[in-house]
C-alpha cells in the first residue's frame, strides 16, 4: 500500500517537540539552523517560553516546519522514495522541503520569510478559531454573520475560520447555540487562507521565486487542486496563494485515497491530521507522536 507523509501546520506546538530526535546527527543540521534564525544557540529555550512565545506566529511556523525537516532526515532511509508528501497549512511549505524542491536552509528561510510577511500583513487582532459538528453552508452563514472566513475545511464537519478575535469569538457563541459540538479560538494569531492576507501572498511569491526550485526528490502533492507532481516542480504562486485562500483538506485526503494512498504517517508536531484521517476508515493513519522512539516509527513505516 502506498504511504503518504503528512506534514503538520500550526497550533500542536509543545516544548518536548524535538526531544525524539535528541542525539540524532541527521537531525543536527536542521535543529542548529532553526535556532540561528529565531536567535537561540539551541532549541533548548523552549522549555522556558511562555505559550505567547511558543505560539507565537513567527516561532510556530519556524518551529513547525523545522519539526518536519527533522523528522524527514532521520526517517530518510526508511521513507518509501514513491511515498507522496503533502502539507496542512505551512505544513505545506515544510513539505516542499521534505520533498527535496528546496534545501532545509532554504526552506527555513522561506518559513522565516513567510511567518514576518504574514505578521505585517495581519491586523492586530486577527486569529483563527474552529467550529466542530455544523454543516459547512451553516458555518459560511456565520462567518457571513460575524465578518470571518472560511481558512480550512477538514473532515467530520472541522471547520477552521479566520478573522478579528473579537468576531470570532462571536461566532464561536452562536455555533454553540445553534448546536455545533464545540467551537473555541485557537492559539494562532494571524488570520491565515484568508483575504486578509492578500498582501502576505504576494510578498512572500516574490521570496520563492528567487531561490530556484528543483526536481522532487520524493513526490508532492499540491493542496491546491489538489494536483500530484513527480518530475516537475509545482508553480510557486500556488504555494503562495494559499497563505490567502481556502484550504480543502478534505479534497486533499479523497485526492491521496484516489491515488491508491491507505497508509499516512504524520511528521507534526501534533497528531491531528492522523486522528483526522483514521476517523474517515478508509486509512492506517499513525503520528511520530504516538510512537515511544524513532525504532517504531521505522517498523510501522516498514510494514507491509
């Protein structure tokens, strides 16, 4: 059965993050690179952040995408070269770099980029927030309602929306009035797929474009079309433009099944897009977070 690499977003951050791959060499490069550009010797800070510095937009995105990089060097050897790779959110950017379009260096840089274009293009009030148990034309009615937008549309009736906080706790309010099975903001602080960030899109299209992109290592796919590509890159602008637009995670979940896709192994941090992906029962979907150590990882990965 084909296997999937799912390349986690924001807001599963915690502080023992990268503590499975503690003395792992091919981990070093990765860690040591995400620490320069948040300023740090080591990532070892994060045992003494506050959640406003751990969640913090730009640290989040850093930290998310340094996760999965880390990640793809250790399991490199074990990783099926025909598995696909796919990315929730910057998970997606993280993904162009598991993939091997751009190098770690280069796709920290770009998370880096990305992160302080989509701080000044965000209000300061801006966020995400979840509703869970509504049909999807019930939540476009209230982000209607309440000014928000629909950012992410995920399975099981998950939507994330985005907006001003204040809004959003709104909506929050009436969707649990109007039966949702939970709704609360979530520890995001930008307003991310949404119209908000067109300027953020635009900036951050202009950075790719000046680092070359190359020939997959490892296929991606695109959560946008969603589209496969082998031997060809995928437009940046499309990467781009997702910082601004609705993510349709549900129809990157049927495009992976479609492609003969059953087994998917989430990088996170986090576990939420396994738990997303085995509630539908059609995949084996595991997470490194629910693994003891690295030698699980590698038996599950290598099961037929």
């Amino acid at each position: 059965m084909s296997l999937a690499v799912l390349c986690s977003g924001q807001g599963r951050q915690e502080r023992g993050m990268f503590a499975m791959f503690a003395g792992e060499p091919a981990a070093r490069p990765v860690l040591a690179a995400a620490a320069a550009r948040l300023g740090w010797d080591s990532l070892s800070p994060l045992d003494r952040l506050s959640d406003a510095e751990l969640f913090a937009n730009r640290a989040g995105q850093l930290l998310c995408v340094a996760r999965a990089l880390a990640a793809a060097a250790v399991l490199d050897e074990v990783l099926p070269r025909d598995a696909i790779v796919v990315g929730y959110s910057v998970g997606e950017l993280a993904a162009w770099g598991v993939a091997g379009l751009w190098s770690p260096s280069e796709t920290l840089d770009l998370a880096d980029g990305r992160a302080r274009a989509m701080d000044a293009a965000s209000g300061a009030d801006d966020g995400l927030a979840y509703v869970r148990g509504l049909p999807l034309d019930r939540v476009e009615t209230l982000a209607a309602r309440f000014g928000c937008e629909i950012a992410i549309v995920n399975p099981d009736r998950l939507t994330i929306l985005g907006g001003a906080t204040a809004d959003l706790t709104a909506l929050c309010e009436a969707a649990l009035a109007g039966g949702a099975l939970r709704a609360a903001p979530m520890p995001v602080h930008v307003a991310s797929h949404t119209s908000r960030l067109a300027a953020a899109a635009d900036d951050f299209l202009d950075r790719a474009r000046a680092i070359p992109v190359r020939r997959p290592r490892r296929a991606l796919m695109s959560a946008t079309g969603p589209r496969l590509y082998r031997a060809v890159a995928p437009d940046v602008a499309s990467l781009a433009g997702q910082i601004a637009t609705t993510i349709d995670w549900n129809a990157v979940l049927d495009a992976l099944y479609e492609r003969g896709v059953r087994r998917l192994i989430e990088l996170g941090p986090g576990q939420s897009l396994a738990t997303m992906a085995r509630g539908q029962s059609r995949f084996d979907a595991r997470a490194l977070d629910e693994f003891d150590g690295l030698a699980g990882v590698a038996a599950w990965i290598g099961k037929v």
